[in-house]
C-alpha cells in the first residue's frame, strides 16, 4: 500500500472543535441525538464492535457505546463540520480551511483527507475533486 502524505499552509480551523458533524458531537448521549435528529431509520447493535450501537438517520450514521456517541459518518450535505465542510464540498475548499492540518493518504490509490485532533479526527473520502463522505473516529 502507498502512503503519500502532504500537508498545506493556511489559516486553520483547530482540529479539537471539529469534531463534530450537523451539531452531534461526541459523547453527546443516545436519548441527546434522538431529541436532535428525531428517531432514526433504523437502531442495530453488534456485540463485538467498540461501538456496538448504530443509529441510522438519511445523511448519517452516529455510532454509539455506552459512554455515548463515539463515531459519526456523514453522507448528506446538512451534516457538515463546524466549519463549514460538508459532502459535496470541492477538495481545493476543504484544504483551505483546514490549511496546515489537513494531511492527505493515498490509500488503495483513493486519496483521503485527515484533520488529526487529541486521539480523534475527521476522515474524509474524495471522489472527482469532491468531499463524498465524512467521518469523526477515535482510537479505542
């Protein structure tokens, strides 16, 4: 696997108050993102998973233990960093605004952008020049 990491110079935002995606941030509690969001799709849990809950909502995915939310994933255009990246945000932007931060990897020749926080960071996919998904993970 080739790893290419390059890292641009801006104005960025601190990678410790991104961590958020539409408002949901972690550790906010299951009954929380239901008052925010409503009530998802779809609730699933696995027994062998870290975040064994999963809440399924059109546009994100918020993934939970429980010590609350550990895990978002955004797929839709209103759930976006506080900064203002969403999917669909052209890659040359989201760059900008995370400037120094911002590391790209290749990773099985698919680019993917990382802002790093303390032991979290936003993971984004790219597909055409584009931000197609977005995801905030932690280390277990």
């Amino acid at each position: 696997m080739k790893v290419l990491l390059l890292t641009l110079a801006a104005t960025a935002a601190s990678p410790d108050t991104e961590l958020s995606l539409g408002g949901i941030v972690l550790g906010q509690s299951e009954a929380s993102v239901v008052r925010t969001l409503g009530q998802p799709n779809s609730r699933t849990g696995e027994r062998s998973d870290y975040l064994p809950v999963r809440l399924s909502y059109s546009g994100i995915t918020v993934l939970l233990d429980e010590q609350g939310v550990g895990g978002l994933i955004s797929t839709g255009k209103r759930f976006c960093t506080p900064a203002g990246v969403c999917p669909g945000t052209p890659l040359a932007k989201a760059k900008q605004i995370y400037g120094p931060r911002w590391a790209t990897e290749m990773v099985d020749g698919a680019p993917t952008g990382y802002v790093y926080g303390d032991g979290c960071w936003l993971e984004f996919s790219v597909k055409s020049g584009k931000v197609q998904t977005i995801e905030v993970a932690c280390s277990p």
